[in-house]
C-alpha cells in the first residue's frame, strides 16, 4: 500500500475533503498540521509555495483539487462513470466559483477583511446570502436529477465532501443560513436534508466526531 502524507493547516478549509476521503476508504494517512512557523519553514519544499500538498511515496501533489481527485479515484468516490466523473469535476469547478464569490466575507470572518469589505455583517448580506441562493439553485437541480440522493446518480463523491464541508462551516458562522430567501424557502428542506444525509454516513460521522475542532 502506497504511504501518504498529507500536509495542510491545522483546520479544515481545503484539506479536509481530502482528509474525509481516507476516513471513507479507511485507509491511513500521516495528518500532518502546520502552524504558521512550520510552514514558513517548509514553504520553499512544497510544489507552490503553498498547502495542501498530498506526498505519495515520496513524491508531492499540489492543488487541494487535484489531491482530492486523485484520492476520489483511487478510492472509488470520483463518480461511476467517465461521463459522471466529467461531471463531479465541473460540480467542484462550479463550487470554487462560489468560493471565490464569498470571499470577502469568509476571509472577513477569518480577520482578513478585503479593502472596501471590513463590514463583515455588510458582506454577509450583499455577498454570501446573494451567491449562496444562486449556489443553492444548483444543488436543487442536481439532486432533482437523480434518486441517489447526493449530486449524482453513483453516490458520495468528493465533490459533495467540498460542498458539505464548507455548508457546515458556513453554518457554524450564520446559523440561519439555511433560512430566508426565495430559492432557499424552496430548496430548504431539500437542500438541509442533503447536507445531513452527507454527514451521517457512518464513516464519515466517526471522523467528524473524532477530528480536532478548529475555527475554520
């Protein structure tokens, strides 16, 4: 069996779909959390300059994307078909773009407030509630499509893990944010009952229950 090693932060962010993905497959990892002063040290030593990076055998993969993918693969979580995997991976494109659009207030909440976004209630209301009904949107249809009850027909895939994870960090920020507007009050139910449905399965509610708890 291959050794791996994963190097991120000490929380949750891009690592962690990559992290659940081993509790799914039970397979072990070295989970390697670095304080700012480690990884200023080992900086220079990683593909970009920057975290996740997954070590197979020695050899190190960046992009917490590409980690997640590879590992989705190996273990069986990246879709059933060519054709579904082609669309796990544009469900994960589609989701960064979300990120991206909530920058200004995930960051904010980190206290890094982006120029012209140090308002973070401000960003909350005019960014995160605006990209997450659209993003929602999108849920909806995709678990409309299929009966599996994840966002393809297959099962879990690792996009869902991206997906649920950040919905439970968001959450833990906004408790109300599966409340309120247009396309949530239609998707509400639908969409918190996904977000539950990925969190009990078994393994991966042994690995939240027993992962370190961090802010972000």
């Amino acid at each position: 069996m291959p050794s791996y090693k994963l190097y991120y932060f000490d929380g949750r962010g891009f690592g962690e779909a990559s992290r659940q993905l081993f509790a799914l497959a039970e397979v072990p990892f070295e989970d390697v959390r670095l304080n700012r002063e480690k990884f200023m040290e080992l900086k220079p030593t990683f593909p970009y300059g920057q975290v996740p990076v997954l070590e197979v055998d020695g050899v190190q993969i960046p992009q917490s994307v590409a980690i997640a993918r590879f590992l989705a693969k190996k273990f069986g979580f990246a879709g059933k078909t060519e054709v579904e995997q082609a669309l796990v991976d544009g469900i994960c494109d589609q989701w960064k773009d979300f990120y991206a659009e909530i920058k200004p207030f995930y960051y904010g909440k980190l206290g890094y407030c982006p120029p012209g976004w140090e308002d973070v209630e401000k960003a909350k209301t005019e960014v995160l509630i605006p990209a997450r009904d659209k993003f929602f949107g999108f849920l909806k249809n995709l678990l409309n499509k299929n009966k599996s009850g994840f966002l393809v027909e297959g099962g879990v895939t690792y996009a869902d893990l991206f997906i649920v994870d950040n919905m439970a960090l968001l959450v833990g920020w906004v408790p109300e944010y599966f409340e309120g507007h247009p396309e949530v009050k239609i998707s509400k139910f639908q969409i918190e009952a996904y977000y539950k449905r990925v969190q009990d399965i078994p393994k991966l509610k042994a690995w939240l229950a027993k992962r370190p708890n961090t802010p972000f």
